[in-house]
DNA sequence: TTGTACGCGTTATCAT
DNA sequence: ATGATAACGCGTACAA
C-alpha cells in the first residue's frame, strides 16, 4: 500500500505516480514535481517484488560455475557484469562445488521464476538425466547459454561461447613437440568435466599426428585442483618411463605440478617442462613464468551474457556456438626436451 | 493463472493446491494423489514471483565484495553457503571492482525489496555520505551484517565478524622483529580500505613498541593488486634504508612482492623476508612458501550468515562485533635478518 | 494529461 | 479437511 501512500500525498491518482516513475515524459512538469516532493517525503522505495510481479520477470540471471574463487571464472565474470549492468539484469551466482547436478535443478528456476536466464559455466557433463518422469513437453526450453565448456548431447540446442578446446590443446602438445619432447604426461580434470576432456582430446592428437605414443599411466587425474594436480604429478613423476614434459588441462594445475616437481628436486624446465591454459594472473609470477594457453575471458563473459540477453528477449537467432580465438603464451616454464 | 488450473484439473480449489504445496499434511491422503497428478500433467511450478510478493520476501541475500575470484573470499563464501542453503538463501554477489560506493546503494535493494538482507565483505570505509537529502527517517535500519573489516563511525551499529586485524598484524610484525629485523617495510592495501588500514596500525604498533623506527616510504600502497605490490616492492627496494622485511597486508600482495624481489636478484627469506595475510591456497605453493597469518574464513562466512539470519528474523540480539581468532603459520619466506 | 478499475498468482483468513 | 475470497503493490487499458 504504498504507492498509493505517495499517491496520496500528491494528490493524484496511483496510476500518475507509478507513469511518473516509468514513463515520466507522459507527465506534466507541475505533476512531476508534486509526486517527486511527496516520494522525498515518504522515502518510498517502489517494490521490486510487486513491480517484477507485474512484470512477469525478475532481471535475475543466474550464473553457474564450479567454484567461486576461480581466478581464471573472474575474468568472465568481469564481462557478464558489464552486460548486465548495462542491460539493467543483477547476477545469481550458484557455485556447484565443482560436482555435476541435476539439470532440472537450473532449469526449474527458471520455470519458477525465480531468474529470467541461465547461464552455465560449470562441468555439465553427466547432467543426470531427469528422474523417472518425462519434464512435461508443453515446457518450452528456458533461456539457457553455455560458456567455456563443450556441450553434451541434451544441451546442444543452447548456443555457446567458448575456444576450440580441442584445438588448442593440440597446439599446446605440438608447441612441446617442436621443443623435442617425446614423452609428455597429461594431467587432466575431473572426470566429468567435458572441458578438460576436450583438451585431452586435443592432446591425444596432437600425439597421434605426431606419431608419438601416448603410455599407458601418462594421462592422470589433477581433480582440477591445486593438491589433486600435486598427487597427480607424483605419479607421473614416478612412472618408469617419466615424461620430459607435462600439458596440465588449466594453469590451478600447472602451478601444483610445478610446485611438485620443485619439491621432488627437479627442475622446471631443465628437466621438465610445463604448459598449462588459461593464463591466471598467478601464472605470470610463478617461477618459472608458466607457459599457458589464455582465452580471451573477459570477452567470453560478454558474449556469452549478450547471447542469453537476446534468448530472454525471444530475438534467439541461431544456436550455433560462437568460437572465439586461443592463443599460446610462451614463457619460461618450457624448454626443449633434456638431453 | 497457474494454481486455478490445477485445481481445477484435480477438482479441488485453489487454496487447497496451495496448502498441498505448503502444508501437505494438512491435506488428506487421497486429496493429495489427485493434486499431484494434476501438477504431473501440466508440468505445473509454483510462480516464485507471485509467491515472494505475496510473503512479502525474497529468500534472496546480496553479498558485497570488492572482487570475486579472490581466493580468500572464496573460502568465505563457502561457509555462507552452506548456512545458506540450510536455511534457504540464494546468494546475489556485487562486486564492487574495488571501489567503494554509497552506502544507499546497498540498502536500497533491502527497501525496495530486491534483497532480504546484506552481507558486506567489501571495502566500506568511505562510503559517501548520502547526497543531500538525509534518507527519510522513517526508514529502519536494514539487516545488515559486515564482515572482516572493521567499521566506519557510521556502520557501527551493525553486528560484524573478523579477525582482530590490528592484534594480529602486530603479531605477524613481531614475529619479524622476534627474527632479528629492524627495517620492516609494508605494503599497505588501498587508501580506503579500513581492513588494510587496521593491519597497518598493528604494524607500526608493533614497531613502536620494539622502539623501531618507521622510515619514511617504507610504507607503500599496494593497491591489493598483484601488479600493485609489484611497483610498491620497486619503491620499497630501491629505498636508501632498504628493508631486510616486508609485511605485506594480505597474500595476493606478499605473492607480487616475492616475485618481484626475486626478479630484482635477490633471495626470499635469505636477503629479504615476506610475510603475508590471509593464507590463500596459493601461498602455500609459492617459492619459497609464504608465511602468514590466517584467518578462519569459512567460520567468518557461516557467523556472518547466521547473524544475518538473526537480524532478518528480527531476533537480532546485541550488535557486538564478533572476533575470531587468527594465527600466524610460518613457512619458509621468513628468516632471520641477514648479517 | 490524468483518473478509475482490473488483474497478475499466491497465500491466509474465515467459514463451512 | 476443504472452499470461497480478500489482499499483497504495481502497471495499464480504457475512459474522461
């Protein structure tokens, strides 16, 4: 009841105080000026959840990631704010502790209304499918965009932005091959993440291509974290036929296998080189510098948010998944092969 | 128009769907079956929209940064979370970039509904007064809980959970003094953050009381950037009274100013020593790994929620700050003085 | 240019 | 245990 307190006040009617606040050009300067004392007056604060309510929409977007505190996720985060600033949305942030969920979960709030859109940059992969029941298919599919991750089979109706994971990889591989290394380990992501399979993927053929073998033991599990990429590095660190050099599906990984190396005593890159992708800001100051493959993040967030802004507003065109460029950044955490 | 489908579908009235919704157990057995299917077939959700406006509630929180993807903050978050979800919050992160902004920008979202409280992790000291106008008097003061930082004259009324930033700092200082050093520099966050202010007074207290010396320019600001540290530590190394020390008001900074001591040839702890704050995940893999104090960040998150829970429910007791305890972990960037 | 009046989908109150 | 209905605060079609 408090539009019609100012309203009041004004001594007009509702419907001139709630133009005045949407449509202000449909009111007369003297009018405007009444209703402006009255809401000074009163403090009032129209309400978002009536107003929303009307509207049918809540400019809530929600943005699913693995894991807050990303360095690398807050780079795109940095340009889904941009956007959404701008396009008057506010951000959700729902971190999936890097486990997979259901994919109703996401879709439900949308359906619920409790955000206009979705945009998902988290591990998708084993979406369980829906429990038992059908979703009901008079349900129209929600405004969902996905960014940084390849999409699994269900979810390639939804546009995304994203690298060519696979390719990248593989020129990461092939920059270590020219460098003379034969034996090189992978240490991958979870695996249920699509993202980091991709880029193993990129790594197998790369070594294909170049007629190297791929040993068996060579391709270990990192769990995406520092300390998973640590263990993960000890067991190729102890493998009998030891990499010369080590492709680590993002940089958190990287710098845990370079720690680890350090601490078993060898040296990164005499005696082991490292590549990681992404390029954090901490890679820079690792030391060595590391080695890295950067996407352009802060761009990714943009486009991916600009796309779920046109799928809100109905003017989807296509769903084809917008590439964006990778690129090499060579520092000093590679070198050619030992020997 | 949703609900009255239903129970038409179901050949009940709309307030029982309702309760069924809410309440099942006061709808009987067999009432419940033909509900159920009904929702079933139309694929029937519950307008969220509809129903916070009606409750008058969101079950939204924004939480205030000044960056996400700060692998400190990220812990923090993880104990909101979890509080959270058990008491069903969804979370709304602002970042704030680092600046600071007016107070009313925050709270406007609690009277115009958008939010049911406010959880503020960021840089708070300057908030500008309000424009003009005092905010009307009518307005009660929104839930609000800050965290980590102290508070400003005017935000003292609110409850807040942190370290004793000033104790602590003078901790980590005397433990440098403990080692033999005499010129200790800091590098101190930005200007207005009050958080990186008090770990100074901790520092120079520390200092006074040892009856060591504060050199002018042995203080810089780091801008709580990596970068930033980097161009602080330049100044500090090329000081005539060069520090066998430095404090760096938290982490992201103390990893700045190791890689640029390094890069300037000289030895982490044998020609300098770095001591941090905050114990992100990262310090421990630096080389050489960072000793620093550390702060319970996952406890600082759940005390924050639930007292925000509190002051929502009304039930907010005393406003008190709550202080936590930290502790210092020493590692390998800290030796005694050289000579 | 302004006012009247209805409806958005839900929950809650009061009967039954 | 269930049904009828008022109310939440706002936006807007329509009338004036």
């Amino acid at each position: 009841m408090s539009i019609k307190k100012v309203a009041q006040l004004a001594g007009v009617s509702t419907a001139t105080v709630s133009r005045y606040l949407n449509n202000p050009e449909q009111v007369k300067e003297r009018t405007r000026l009444k209703v402006q004392s009255a809401i000074d007056e009163t403090g009032y604060a129209p309400n978002t959840l009536a107003r929303n309510f009307r509207r049918g929409r809540t400019s809530l977007i929600v943005v699913v990631l693995p894991t807050v505190g990303d360095p690398f996720l807050e780079n795109v985060m940095r340009g889904i704010w941009r956007v959404a600033d701008e396009q008057g949305y506010s951000i959700l942030i729902r971190d999936t502790q890097s486990n997979s969920h259901e994919f109703d979960e996401y879709t439900d709030m949308v359906f619920s209304k409790q955000a206009d859109g979705i945009l998902l940059l988290a591990s998708i992969s084993p979406f369980e499918e829906p429990t038992g029941k059908p979703r009901a298919s008079n349900k129209v599919h929600p405004p969902i965009v996905l960014g940084l991750e390849s999409v699994t089979a269900e979810l390639n109706q939804f546009p995304s932005v994203r690298v060519d994971n696979v390719a990248a990889a593989a020129d990461g591989t092939h920059y270590l091959i020219q460098l003379g290394h034969q034996r090189i380990g992978f240490i991958a992501g979870k695996r249920n993440s699509l993202l980091t399979h991709d880029r193993e993927k990129g790594y197998r053929k790369a070594m294909r291509k170049a007629k190297l073998p791929v040993a068996s033991g060579w391709v270990v599990e990192g769990e995406q974290t520092l300390e998973g990429a640590r263990r993960a590095t000890r067991r190729l660190l102890s493998h009998k036929e030891r990499p010369t050099a080590i492709f680590c599906a993002n940089d958190e990984m990287a710098l845990g296998a370079i720690h680890e190396i350090k601490n078993a005593g060898l040296k990164v890159p005499e005696d082991i080189s490292v590549i990681g992708f992404d390029d954090i800001r901490y890679a820079e100051i690792m030391d060595p510098p590391l080695t890295t493959i950067a996407q352009p993040a802060e761009e990714i967030g943009e486009r991916t948010m600009r796309r779920l802004c046109q799928a809100i507003e109905g003017s989807d065109g296509d769903s084809e998944a917008e590439i964006v460029p990778h690129k090499l950044i060579v520092r000093k955490s590679t070198a050619n092969a030992p020997r």
